[in-house]
C-alpha cells in the first residue's frame, strides 16, 4: 500500500487515537447500545438519519456484541463527505475494535500493521454487516473503521497501550458486492477512501496497490 491523494475533500469527523497510560481495560470501547450510537449531531440531515435509523443501528450493535466484536464508542452512526465539487455523500459509518487485535510495538512497524488489518481484519468484520443495513436510498455509501492496540508485551500484553485506527469509505453498491459475495474486500478497496492514523500522528490517506 502506498499514500494516496488527499480525499477530495472530505470533512473527517474522527479524532486522532488516544494515548492510554495505565495497564487498564480501554475507556473507548461501548458496552450498550447508548455508548456505541452517536446521538448528537450539528447538520439536520445527519440528525434526521439518526431518528430515522435509530433501531437499524441498534440491530447493528446486536450483531456485533453476539459476535464479541466490540464496537467504538460513539462508532456507530452517519457521517457526511464533501467532494471538490461541494457535492455531499452520507454515508453511515461503523467502527469496530476486535477485543484481541493488538499488536507488540517492539517487534511490528506501523506498515507491518496496517497491512495485516486491511488484508485480514477488514474482510472477516465486515461481514457481520448485512445488505439490508445499506439498501437506503439517502445512504450513499460505509465508513467502516478498524481500530487495533500498540502496546509493549512484555509490560502489559493485554491492556494499555495506544489505539491506531483505519476507515474505509466504500461506495454502497461496492459494499453490497462484498456482502453478497460478489466481489472481495481487496477488490472493493481499491476504489475506496482510506485514511489511517498511526503512532499517534494525525490521520492520512492511504491507496491499497496490487
């Protein structure tokens, strides 16, 4: 994979990874509903898609918790991208962090992560999405994030550490592609929007390259 161009303007809603300084359980994952569902929101129309699919979010979280994949705080809901032309996409947004994916910040680069997170780890968490949960006609498309732990095993191998992060923005024909099997997650992603914070450094785009 290599650094893309920026992305076309879109406004990213997502902060940078927090830093944790105590080997405790993350503060950052939702354990209900209410902490995974983004509830306030400054644009009418994101707050529309909110109480419009309030319930499908909910169904969406279900999913994920009978999977034990936990989901982001505040990681479910809607985001909106801007394109260069001032033309606006929303698309909902789904962001997820696997209980057991971390990675030894002595013994892995920040290239070595994120490659093992796209080429594995989207693919298999993703498919707890369902067709359904696109099939809106004001959905434009999934930002769907990934986030993983850096930490120093041999101090504390299951907790602390810092969050890095990676969010896809797939168009949702591309998504529904996947989800009926009809296409590949690598497939899919190369015509998506990657950006990717790591180290703690502010996010950047990424391209995904053969």
């Amino acid at each position: 994979m290599k650094k893309g161009p920026t992305m076309k303007g879109c406004l990213l809603g997502f902060v940078l990874a927090l830093s944790f300084v105590s080997c405790a359980p993350s503060p950052n994952i939702a354990y209900t509903h209410k902490d995974a569902i983004k509830g306030k929101y400054e644009e009418p129309k994101l707050a529309g898609l909110h109480q419009k699919y309030k319930a499908s979010l909910q169904d969406i979280f279900g999913r994920y918790h009978q999977a034990a994949v936990a989901i982001y705080r505040e990681g479910l809901g809607f985001t909106k991208l801007t394109d260069r032309d001032g033309q606006s996409f929303y698309y909902l947004m789904v962001l997820v962090k696997p209980s057991d994916l971390a990675f030894d910040r002595a013994t892995t680069t920040t290239e070595q992560r994120l490659s093992a997170v796209l080429t594995r780890h989207f693919d298999t968490n993703l498919r707890y999405m369902t067709v359904r949960d696109l099939e809106k006609d004001d959905i434009d498309g999934l930002a769907f994030g990934v986030y993983w732990a850096v930490r120093d095993f041999n101090e504390c191998p299951k907790y602390g550490g810092y969050l890095e992060y990676a969010v896809a923005y797939i168009k949702k024909a591309d998504v529904i592609s996947f989800l009926d099997k009809t296409a590949s997650f690598s497939e899919i992603a190369k015509d998506a929007e990657i950006v990717t914070s790591q180290s703690l450094k502010h996010p950047v785009p990424v391209r995904l390259v053969d």
